[in-house]
C-alpha cells in the first residue's frame, strides 16, 4: 500500500448483497483516486461478512477491503459503525471518505467528520479534484435544489456523502485482485447507547419504487385516494409503480414511503410520468436522472414542464384515460 | 421533561423556480419579493413534538436559533404554539454557511441554558444544509441521536422512537439526555391561538452573542472554517418540453400515447 492516503469508501450491504449505492460510490472513489494516483479502499461493516461481498467491491474497482465483523455491526447502530469507523480512519489516514446519502450514510458521515474534528460536506451531485490544489470539489443542491454550491473542504480527511444515481457503476471485472483485510473493530457494548429493538418493513406490494423501470407520479392535483387508483393501474399496465409528492403523502392519499423527492426516494426510471404537481425543486431533486420524463399538468407554467421532455397541458383525468385506453388498443 | 428545540429562518420553499436569485457576491438566496422567510417546515415539526411531550409529560419548551435579529418572529411564532422561553443567537461574526459553527454555536448555547434532557430538531434544513447541524450538535455534546424520526414516545427516562429507513422503519430506545431529528410524518405543527399570541406578545427573546456562550474569537474568523464555499450558482436548464397538442384533453391524450411510441419509449 502506498503511504499517501488514498480514497475510502464506506459500502453497504443487505441480504448478501453489496449494495448498488456502494457500486455507484466505489465508481466516484475511484475517479477520485486515480485523479490523486492514490489507493481506494472500501470498508464493509458487519457480522459474519460473507468474503464474496469484499471480492465484488474489489470486482466493482476497490484496490484494498476491509472487512471490520463483529456481532455489535449486525445491524446499523449509530455509536458502533462511527466508533469502528472512527478506528480505521485514526490507523488509515485516508485524504477523503466518502458516503452514500443512504439512511446509514446521512447519520454516520456528520458524526464522523465532528468525531475526527473534520468537515463534511452532505448529498454532493459530483465531486471531482481540482488539479492545482489537489483537493476535492464537492458540488452539491442547496435551496431545494435551486442552485447548487461548490465547496472544499480544507481538513483532513476531506468528507462527503454522495447522492444515489448520480453516477453509473463500473463495469464489473473479475479480473480485478486486491487486498482484503480484516480490520479490528474493537467496540465495546458501553460505548453503544442507542439500541435496535425491532427493524419493521412497509414495502408496498408491486414493484419497488427505486428499481421499477416506469414510475407514475401523483402530486396534489390528483385530489384524493381514487385518483391514485387510477395511477395504480396505469402503472400496472406500464409494468411500473406508484409515486407521489409530498402533499399527497402528508394528507394520507398514500403511504408516506412513496414519497419521490429531496425527503423521500431518489428514483431514475427509463419512463417518468408526473402527474397534477408542480414540480418543486424538492421532488425535482428525487427524480431528475429519470432518461424520459412525461408531465401533464392543467397548468402551462407548471415548474415540471422546464425539465420534461414532453407534456400535456390538460386535465388528468381526460388525459390519462384516453393515453390509458390508446396502450391498451394497441399494446 | 424541558425540551430544546433548534430552528431556522429559510427562504420559502415554494418559491417558484422563475423567482429564485442569488446573490452572487455575498453568495446568497436573494428572497422573492411575494415571498418572505419562513420557519423551516421540518423545524416547525419538531416544535410541535416538543409540545406534545410537554402536554404528556410537563416540563417546559426552550426554542434556539442562530440568526440576523429578524429571526426573532420565528421565535415568537413558536412562543405564540406553545413554547416558554425563546433564545436568539445573533451576532455579524456568525458565518450561516459554516454549519460546524452553527452547530458548535448552538451547542454551546444549549449547554449554557442548561438542564435540557432532549434536543429536537427538524430531519434537515432546506437551505443549506442535509441534516448535519443536528447531528454536529449530539456529537459536540458527546449524546446519542437518532434521525429522521417519526413517533416519539417517553417512557421512564428513555426514549422509544421509530426512525425512518429506505424500506420501513426501525424501533430505537435510547436514555436522556438525547437529540431526535424529527421529520413531518410525526404530525402537522398546530396554528397559534389567540390567547398563544398575546402570551408570546409579552415575552421577549433573550439575545446571545458569540461571547455569552463562551465563542473564542479565533473560531469565528471565516479562515478557521473546515468547510469553505467556492461558488453558488443556478444550474442552466437547456431542456425544451415538447407540448403535445390535441382538440381536446382526451385526443392529447391519445397523441402522447402515440408520440412515446413512435420514439420506442413505451
């Protein structure tokens, strides 16, 4: 290993799988190294870590692993995971660490960066090394995602968490070898005050909404629970799912886990269909990588129409019936 | 059981696109004329769970925030819902956009008070920030933190609070004192009553500088920020919405279906 400090990636796994915020994070780590010709790590949390997983984070461009396994990381725990963090990065010293903007990531990565008495820089869109200075440029959406900000952080290890689908994983390549270590996490049970009692899952039935292929989208506009039936079926025709915005949520149209947007799920279907909302830039944020993005809207102004690539101005509910009646002609 | 709550003055988030501006020189939202500063949606939340405590549990209800002294009508606003004591911290030397100073300032302040057992806070904050000044306050006062959170309950000096994950939530329990970054699942804030506003017309908001909360100088020069900002800037958004046009609503309708077709979309 050579001894300047190189790019650390913190990976998430589930259910056997690394998972694919982690792939996309090694690409942007990656980048990041090779910028420095500096070393990328990626360190997998857990218990009874299964050895393919430090192999596919080595497949998907990782040069070193380490596997910090203990039966305290079995579950996310805030004071364990920043504690054995926190170890690695003191006997590491990596120049950057970097995040997913995941559940995990948006707890751990604060309390890190004050633990090692460093800055960090949340929900980046790209991060890229400016050449003269040799520090990484952290650009990300502030104001909802009106404008963006670029900063840089002048500690070490420069921290950032990476907003997910803003880059595309590398290819996977067998042919990639690195090292694998197993690092001692050496957490002491004191030292975790908040405690896991149950981990409840609220999937909707269908399609999830982060992988499904077509995502229908609902805003205020629809007016209440039987338009989002509607969207439903739409969407089960399209072989997709159901989202919505944040007012529809919060009135209780429909599950509060739907929600697309800066709060909510980040998606980037192949097909985005938006419709009666507006398109603030807080569910913008949560779906601007869509590849097509469809709006109908009654109203011309409507923000969305400035990011779709082809609208309707017109009530949804005669739209959507006659779109609806023409793919089922005509499949 | 005395709750402090963390609030923020934001630009309003429903500021349309078309009328947002920066200023570019002091690398700031200029806010739209129609449009004045609001009290961040996810803070008002975290308000409103304090007041519930305190309605189930007693104790009483401290708002902070860092802030130009304007900020003081956020503050009244949550002294009109309910809350007791209001502090404001403000001072030129406060730079907004070093948020391990707003949290390190606020921290301190909480400390100062004194005799808090939970902290809330809104998830995040829609300037700036992705929910980091929260969490830089637990970690400055060495506490556990759990966030987004979206029910809360007390029960014998613990905590017990659903946090939010991707795919559900999971139930915590953790001891006092203890941050909680509350998110708006938890319930909508309650409007002011009038009997609300002529209490919190009597009160006034305690005024704090940098030194009352014991700030060395040296951290509040711009050059001992961790984190610097280079630029602020709008994004261009070359992207030209093709309209599809139709007699009627129902016949766009059916062009659209044909237009997606034509281009092997769906």
């Amino acid at each position: 290993m050579r001894d300047d400090g190189g790019v650390l990636i913190c990976g998430e796994h589930s259910e056997g799988k690394l998972a694919s915020v982690t792939r996309e994070l090694i690409a942007v780590g990656r980048r990041l190294a090779d910028a420095l010709d500096q070393e990328l790590s990626a360190v997998l949390l857990g218990s009874q870590v299964d050895a393919q997983l430090a192999r596919e984070s080595i497949y998907s461009g990782a040069d070193t692993v380490y596997v910090i396994d203990d039966p305290l990381l079995s579950e996310y725990l805030p004071d364990a995971c920043v504690a054995a963090l926190e170890r690695l990065v003191r006997d590491t010293k990596p120049d950057i660490v970097l995040f997913a903007q995941t559940s995990m990531g948006r707890d751990a990565a604060p309390r890190l960066a004050y633990r090692l008495d460093t800055g960090v820089t949340l929900d980046c869109v790209e991060l890229a090394i400016d050449p003269e200075t040799r520090l990484m440029r952290q650009t990300k959406p502030v104001y909802g995602g009106n404008a963006h900000a670029i900063y840089v952080c002048r500690s070490k290890p420069q921290m950032a968490s990476v907003r997910p689908k803003t880059t595309t994983a590398l290819e996977r390549d067998e042919a990639r070898t690195g090292a694998i270590i197993q690092f001692g996490g050496a957490i002491c049970t004191a030292e975790i005050r908040t405690k896991l009692i149950r981990r409840v899952k609220e999937e909707m039935a269908g399609v999830k909404l982060e992988d499904a292929d077509v995502v229908v989208c609902g805003g205020r506009g629809i007016g209440g629970p039987e338009g989002f039936a509607r969207l439903e079926e739409l969407a089960r025709l399209l072989k997709g799912a159901v989202g919505a915005t944040r007012p529809p949520c919060e009135i209780g149209w429909v599950p509060a886990h739907c929600q697309i947007g800066l709060t909510g799920r980040i998606v980037s279907p192949t097909l985005y269909v938006g419709v009666a909302l507006s398109g603030s830039s807080q569910h913008l944020a949560g779906m601007s990588g869509s590849k097509h993005i469809v709006a109908i809207n009654k109203d011309p102004d409507a923000n969305i129409f400035s990011l779709a690539h082809f609208g309707v101005v017109g009530d949804y509910q005669k739209v959507l019936p006659a779109f609806f009646q023409k793919c089922k002609e005509d499949p | 059981m005395n709750c402090a709550v963390c609030i923020a003055q934001v630009t309003n988030p429903e500021t349309p696109a078309a009328a947002f501006s920066i200023d570019l020189k002091a690398r700031r939202a200029i806010p739209a004329k129609d449009r004045p500063l609001v009290i961040n949606d996810y803070d008002q939340v975290a308000v409103e769970a304090a007041l519930k405590i305190k309605e189930a549990k007693g104790g009483k209800v401290t708002i902070f925030s860092l802030g130009a002294p304007s900020v003081t009508v956020a503050i009244k606003h949550c002294l009109s819902m309910g809350a007791d004591e209001g502090i404001l911290l403000s001072d030129e030397r406060f730079q907004a956009e070093d948020r391990a100073l707003v949290a390190y300032a606020l921290a301190m302040a909480i400390r100062k008070a004194g005799n808090v057992d939970l902290i809330l806070c809104g998830r995040q904050e829609g300037d700036w920030d992705a929910g980091q000044v929260g969490l830089g306050i637990a970690e400055i006062l060495n506490i556990p933190s759990v966030n987004p959170v979206r029910k809360i309950e007390v029960d014998d000096g613990r905590l017990v609070v659903e946090r939010i994950v991707d795919d559900g939530y999971e139930l915590i329990t953790l001891p006092l004192p203890a941050l909680i970054g509350v998110s708006n699942e938890i319930g909508p804030a309650r409007y002011p009553t009038m009997k609300g506003i002529m209490t919190a017309a009597r009160k006034s908001v305690d005024v704090w500088t940098a030194d009352d909360i014991g700030i060395a100088p040296s951290r509040l020069d711009p050059s001992s920020a961790k984190v610097n900002m280079l630029d602020l800037f709008i994004p261009m958004r070359e992207r030209v919405c093709e309209f599809i046009e139709g007699e009627t609503p129902e016949e766009a309708g059916a062009n659209l279906r044909l237009r997606l077709r034509k281009e092997k979309i769906v």
